[in-house]
C-alpha cells in the first residue's frame, strides 16, 4: 500500500523519548529500541522523501538509520537529544545517496559526451538514454561480486590493487571478475548494434594504472 500522510499520521501525540529510555537502550534493551522506532520512523520517513522524492529510497534510509542507531547504541549520551541523533544519522545517509547518483549522472553524461565526439553520425543517430539504460541493465544481470568489481573499478575509479586490498582478494582474482564481467557483457551485445559496442567499449575502458 503506498505511505501516505493520511494513512500514516505524524505520531505527535506520544510522549517524548525519555533519558531513561535512552539508557536502557544503551543496555540493549529490544522494548526501548521499538518505543524509540515507534516515535520517529515515521517523521524520519518524510524528512528522507522530502530529499530522495523516492518512497524505496526514504524507507531504505529509516532502515539504515535505525541499524546504525542499534550498532552505535553504546556511544549515546542520555542528556542529549535522541531526535537530533536520529536526523543527524538520516541526513548523512541522505547526503551519501544523493551524492553517488550525482557521480553515476555525471559517469553516464561524460560517456554520452565521448561517444557523441566520436563520430558525427553517430552523434546524430544514437538515442544516448536508451543506450545507457540498456548497458546499465546488463551490467545489473552479473554475479554480485563481479558487479560490485565492475563498479568498483569503473565509476568509482579504484585501482586494481585497491579494490583487491578492500576486499582481501588477490590482484589475479580482481582481474579474473572483471574479465568475466567483461566477457559477459560484450557477449550479450554481440548480435546487437555496432555502435552499442562502441559504448561498451567506453565504459569498460580501462583507466590509466596507478
């Protein structure tokens, strides 16, 4: 069912979240966690759709935010505010997400401006967001490790080592996935339009080593 305002009343009639709450959840308690929950996801829901416009998007950020609540439950003080903790943890998720879909706009522009300098023709003839949502698709059908190597190297411009030391692989094993991915994906454009290979070929480029 969507989330609306009128099916999901601001929850302004129950009582604040006391210190003594705070300091049984500092002690682990599971009621307090859930009293805690209970008076703000809703608030912290509409202050993440208020930046994200995206309904997944602002549920997947109360999420995170309440995790990350739990983890660091420890490090809370009692006489501070929880509220301001609580919209303190949303807003850095929030920041984090709206900045990586700046860098994966920004990744696919410069694609569709290289490409576009590549050949006049091709400038004039190529439908560039269907191109890239099409390659975005594929990218999207690999193994979860090789997808994550993939990105990893070539929109978040790790080197191979680096990735290989993030993930405690071997800098063969980092190359053998992004090889696969590779294969994979210049398989499955194949038999379709030359000039989609010619953006394949762009985005699988590989950058200069460091």
């Amino acid at each position: 069912m969507k989330r609306t305002q009128s099916n999901y009343p601001l929850p302004e009639a129950k009582p604040d979240i006391t210190p003594e709450v705070v300091a049984q959840l500092i002690s682990g308690s599971r009621p307090a966690f859930n009293q805690i929950f209970s008076r703000y996801h809703q608030k912290l829901y509409f202050f993440s759709l208020g930046y994200l416009k995206s309904e997944r998007d602002a549920e997947e950020i109360v999420q995170e935010t309440f995790i990350k609540l739990w983890e660091r439950r420890q490090d809370l003080k009692p006489e501070l505010s929880i509220q301001a903790y609580l919209f303190q943890i949303a807003f850095n998720f929030i920041r984090k997400r709206m900045i990586r879909t700046i860098r994966e706009d920004e990744f696919r522009h410069d694609l569709a401006g290289e490409l576009a300098d590549f050949d006049d023709h091709t400038a004039n003839t190529l439908n560039y967001h269907f191109l890239l949502e099409h390659i975005s698709q594929l990218i999207s059908e690999l193994p979860p490790r090789q997808k994550q190597i993939l990105e990893l190297r070539k929109l978040e411009d790790y080197s191979v080592k680096e990735i290989a030391e993030m993930l405690g692989l071997s800098i063969k094993t980092i190359e053998a996935h992004l090889t696969a991915a590779l294969k994979f994906l210049k398989e499955k454009l194949h038999d379709e339009n030359p000039d989609e290979l010619v953006l394949l070929a762009l985005i699988c480029r590989e950058a200069p080593a460091r």
